[in-house]
C-alpha cells in the first residue's frame, strides 16, 4: 500500500473510534457547550464531520468520473444542532459512514492519488492533495472539539491557566 494511503487511512481509522469515546463517556452538557460566541462546540465538530464524510465520498466518486467538485460552505449547507440532536448517535453515524469511505478507499491504486478534477473555489486539485487535505480535517475538527471541551477547565484551573494560553478561547 502507498505511504499516503496508508497514513491517510490510519488517521481517518482512528477518529471514529476517538469520537465514540468521548460520546461515550464525556458529559453531554460538556459536548455541546460552545466555548464562545460564534464558536463550535464539540458536537457541532461531530456534526460538520458527518456532513463533510458525506461530500468526501461524493467527492471521491466525483475523481472517480472526472467531474467537478462543488464547494461546500458548512455554515449554509452544514447540519444545525438542535435539542434533540443525539452526541452518541451522531457519532455512531459518523462511523457507519466512515466504514464505506474505508471501503472506498482500499480501492484506491497509486496511479489513482494522481486523478484530477477541478474544485468550484480552488482550480485544479489532485486526488492525493484532497486525501492529505482530508486527514488534516479529520484532526483540525477533533482538535477543536477537545478544545471547546478545554474551556472551562481552563477557566478554572487558578494559577495553571498560564500553561494554557495557546489553547483559551476568547469568550
């Protein structure tokens, strides 16, 4: 298997099982409390991750055919948290998709990373860019999700808050 599949699919291996973790075991109030205005909270990070493992398997079929990829604006096109909205059964959906993209993924060759197709905002990007891009996001979003989760610990850890200033989001 290439390197960049191999690593690509460790990570995206991973984050689903990170993700029942926390939904398992972490507080609700703790998973869906923004860290700030206009800011995430750990299970909005869940949901944009079920909405984008949606559009990287349309995508990955986009380079599949040689179309193009639309853009995606979480912020219009993204799932809204609600009441209702289920941290564990968010979670489990992420990993039902996650699965099938796993699988589409094992069917990937070498030659395929190099596949092009032009995205709607940023021109003319390979297979391989789209994959690294993908890992990155899986991390950027769990990141952000156990930092909002970080918040008010940080708050009130006294004299330790110094050791925490890259991480204190303002509110």
């Amino acid at each position: 298997m290439n390197e960049l599949l191999k690593h690509v699919t460790a990570v995206l291996t991973t984050t689903p099982l990170r993700w029942n973790n926390l939904t398992q075991t972490i507080p609700d109030e703790l998973i869906r409390q923004a860290p700030a205005q206009g800011e995430w909270s750990a299970l909005e990070c869940l949901l944009h991750l079920v909405d984008t493992e949606r559009l990287f398997q349309s995508r990955l079929q986009a380079f599949a055919e040689g179309r193009d990829l639309p853009a995606f604006d979480p912020d219009v096109e993204g799932t809204k948290l609600t009441e209702s909205t289920s941290a564990k059964d968010t979670a489990a959906e992420f990993e039902r998709l996650r699965r099938s993209t796993l699988e589409m993924i094992k069917a990937l060759t070498p030659p395929d990373l190099d596949h092009r197709s032009r995205h709607t905002e940023l021109g003319v990007v390979s297979l391989r860019e789209m994959l690294n891009e993908w890992a990155a996001h899986d991390l950027n979003h769990t990141m952000q999700a156990e930092r909002a989760m970080m918040q008010p610990f940080i708050r009130d850890s006294g004299p330790w808050m110094q050791y925490f200033t890259a991480h204190i989001i303002a509110t």
